[in-house]
C-alpha cells in the first residue's frame, strides 16, 4: 500500500548543471534531517554522498541514495550508487527507428503517430539497504 506524502519545498536542493557548490550541499544537510535522497544524476548522487560521509554520516545505514542514469560513477562510486536505469542506448535506437520509419512513410498518407514506453529498472547497489 502506498502512502500519500505532502510536499516539502524544503526538502528539495536545486543545483546548477555546473560548478556544485560543496558549501551549498553541506548547508542542505547540516539543516535538514534526511533518511533518503533522490537525484536527477548520478554525478550529484554521488558529490552528496561525498559531502555526508565526510559529516560522518554512514550509507546506506544513516542515509541512503538513488541517482538517476547508470554509468561508470554509480558503478565504481563508494559505495556503489542505487540507480534508475532509463536504458538511453534503447531509447535511441527505437527513437531512430521510429524517425527511419516516419520519413519513409512521408510519401504515404499520414500515418497516425505513435508512443513507445521503454520502461526503467531500479540497478540495485550498496547506497540503498535491501
């Protein structure tokens, strides 16, 4: 059964694309009290789990972490990240196809458009307790 959670704005750290802040995240984590953390990549997910191990903090059994996209960081980071795979080498390829077939068809009446859902798995790692 799920559970309904109101949200936090608090509880959100919004970060640049670049040049992170470290002050910032420590700031973020010295204010709030957090027992997991959801990033959009894995290069914050992991600058973060770099900032609280560094407070003392212990992963996955103080806080843990999930990052999204699952390359050579969340692999080889310490400990290795959760993460949410959204399998991009499969999405471009279906993409491709998909744009192949749609110019081809282009001397064809109009074809009705379509969806393809590629579904994202959870890579479970060290970061999260199972």
């Amino acid at each position: 059964m799920f559970r309904c959670f109101r949200f936090e704005e608090n509880l959100v750290l919004t970060l640049p694309t670049s040049d992170i802040d470290e002050r910032e995240v420590e700031v973020f984590f010295d204010r709030e009290e957090i027992d997991a953390v959801l990033c959009v990549n894995e290069l914050f997910a992991v600058q973060c789990m770099s900032v609280v191990q560094n407070k003392g903090l212990r992963i996955p059994e103080d806080i843990a972490f999930i990052g999204f996209t699952d390359g050579f960081l969340s692999k080889y980071s310490n400990p290795a990240l959760t993460t949410v795979a959204q399998h991009g080498d499969k999405m471009g390829a279906i993409a491709a196809k998909m744009l192949i077939e749609r110019v081809e068809a282009e001397l064809e009446p109009e074809k009705p458009y379509r969806t393809e859902v590629v579904e994202a798995t959870i890579v479970k790692r060290q970061s999260t307790a199972n």
